[in-house]
C-alpha cells in the first residue's frame, strides 16, 4: 500500500533545515498538540458524535488523493505551488465530503443526531475505501479509465456503496434495544453484534497496513500485478485478521471495543507516523523483510505509547472522569476519535496535502 512514493508531494520541495526525521518528529508532536486543544472544547457526546462523523468523512477522500492520486490528478490542482495546492485538494476534498457525508447521514444513518448507526457505517466506508485502494489498488476501475482522478473517483462511490452493503450484511444492534440510543428501524439486525463487526472491519485494516510495512513481502512472491495481488493481500489480511481477532477476543477474552482502540485502531495510527510522517525516511537502506521487521517494531512501540498518551490526556482535556468499559465506552470512544478521527486526518493534511508547508518551503 505505501511506498516511497505514496504522498509524493511530501518530496516535492526540499528547502528545509531538518531531516525528515526530526521533521516528522516535530510536526506529530505539532499534530498531538493541535488535537489536544481542539478537542477541549467538545463535550464527550459531541466529540464522539458530530465531530467524529465530519471529520471521518474527509477520510475516503482523503485516501483516494494520497495513496491511489499521490497527489498528482487532477493536474490543475497537482501544479499549484503551495500552500495553494494543499487549498485546492482542501476545497475538492470538502466537496466529496458534503456529497458522501450526505448521503450517509440520509440514507443509512437516518435523520438523528449521530449516533452508533451513522458513525459505524461511516467506519465501514472508510475500510472498504482501504480494501479498494491499499489492497486492489483501484482495479477494476483501472481496466474502465487510464485517468487517475476518474478511478479514484469510481473507487469512492464503489466505496461507500460497499461499506453500506457489508453495514447491513454483518452488523446487529439488537443488543441495544431497550436504551435511549436504539431506533429499531435503523438496525440494519446483520449477522453479527455491531461491536465484534466494527472491531474485526478496522483489523482487516490494520493487517493490510502491517503487509505495507513489508512492501506487501511475501504475498508479491505469488502475484505483483491485479487482480492477483489484490487477491493475494485480501486472503493473507483476512488470515492475519482471523487470527488475531480470535486470540484477543475468545483466547485473551479482551472487551471487542478495548481491543479495537488498543491494537487496530492504535497500529493503523503507528504505521501512519512511521511511513508519512517520517517521509518513508527509516530503515530506507535496509532490505526487506528486516526493514519491514524494525518498522513493525517501531509502530507497535508508537501504537502503545499513543494510546496511554491519549488515555492520560482525556483525563485532563475533558475534565470530568470518563466511564470506562460497557456499555458507554466513553474512554474508548474518546480516544478512539482522538486518534483516528481527528489525528489522523490532519496527518494527512499536513503530510500529503501541505507537504510539510510552511516548515518544508
């Protein structure tokens, strides 16, 4: 999925006094910081209702530009200088936003505040937008259109069409009837609880992003061309997935939402800081499978001590104790919006989209 070219316009422009290192050092930190004040000022069930929903809609968009675009289509937009270009994609990105948000909240989520059903179908848009974009690399959209910008457009539309699907195939809220939050016409009563869904959905992610690590080593030993490298990486994320997901929740008997917050969510996080923020800079004289081996190691290390840094600072960002555990989550919820609801977009922002600027001129 990612590679020294993934967000090419992290490259673009070379002026600058720090290594790509100690930038993408100093920058997480700037993020962290940005995330943290702006969080403040929401209270736990906006922050994790309202403020989750709009900003995860800027996600699918967001993974079209930068892994399948690398922010090079549409030419018009890939030519400006900065900070202009990084406005441009900004406006176009919040177009796409208003469109698939809008139909989000309208058809599958219904007219009501955002609540479970919308931000968990909305979660399921964005993984299917991974699986189109990581793992097939936008195929067969390629076999329809030779323009980047009109594949990666095929994919978003594809995406939330299928995030809708496997919503109402796979996902049951019935364990919810009774409480304030249920509406019995929106559930979409799937084939499994909402929570063991939504936690395996981000897993399959999350292994996807482990293969990139390896430059999807060992799966290119049986195809490196799609659809068999889109097959290969689905089958070995799914492997990887189901194992796992079986170890945490049924061996280890982890809560399905704790686990989802404390390894997916927190790895996907990781490999994030290590491949864009870094400017895919560590171990890069290192073969692989070892490169892919010390970045593993060095996103487990981040997805740990991100997820405790988020948890301690709920504390003092919130300022009211925070329930932990069923049947509100409001730590989890919390952290987990922190992390890849609002984070991880403005990691995108500052890494793909402004290319470091101004700190990289």
């Amino acid at each position: 999925m990612f590679s020294d070219d993934t967000f090419s316009a992290v490259g673009d422009n070379t002026n600058s006094n720090m290594s790509p290192i100690w930038l993408g050092i100093t920058s997480t930190i700037l993020i962290v910081i940005f995330t943290m004040t702006y969080s403040s000022y929401y209270d736990v069930a906006v922050y994790t209702g309202w403020v989750a929903f709009v900003w995860m809609t800027a996600v699918p968009a967001q993974i079209i530009f930068g892994l399948h675009m690398n922010f090079n289509s549409p030419n018009t937009l890939a030519s400006l200088p900065q900070p202009l270009k990084g406005l441009a994609f900004c406006g176009l990105t919040v177009v796409l936003m208003i469109v698939g948000g809008g139909y989000l909240y309208l058809v599958p989520g219904g007219m009501v505040p955002p609540g479970p059903f919308l931000i968990m179908v909305t979660i399921t848009s964005i993984v299917a937008v991974f699986w189109l974009v990581a793992a097939w690399q936008c195929w067969p959209f390629t076999l329809i259109s030779q323009d980047p910008f009109k594949q990666g457009l095929m994919a978003l539309v594809a995406s939330f069409a299928l995030g809708h699907l496997g919503y109402y195939l796979l996902f049951d809220f019935s364990f919810m009837a009774g409480s304030p939050g249920y509406i019995d016409a929106l559930d979409p009563k799937g084939f499994f609880n909402a929570w063991y869904a939504l936690a395996f959905s981000v897993t399959t992610v999350a292994a996807i992003m482990f293969l990139s690590l390896f430059d999807n080593w060992p799966v290119t030993k049986f195809s490196t061309t799609q659809p068999g490298l889109g097959l290969a990486i689905s089958i070995m994320s799914l492997v990887i997935s189901t194992v796992v997901f079986w170890l945490a929740i049924y061996a280890f008997e982890m809560d399905p939402v704790d686990y989802m917050v404390r390894v997916p969510v927190s790895i996907i996080f990781g490999v994030f800081i290590v491949t864009n923020m870094m400017q895919f800079q560590l171990f890069n004289n290192v073969k692989q499978p070892l490169r892919g081996l010390y970045l593993l190691l060095v996103t487990l290390f981040l997805a740990y001590a991100m997820q405790i840094l988020y948890r301690t600072m709920a504390t003092y960002v919130v300022e009211i104790p925070l329930m932990e555990g069923a049947p509100r989550y409001e730590i989890e919820l919390w952290v987990a919006t922190a992390l890849l609801s609002i984070t991880f977009p403005v990691i995108n922002l500052v890494s793909g989209f402004f290319s470091f600027w101004p700190m990289k001129r």
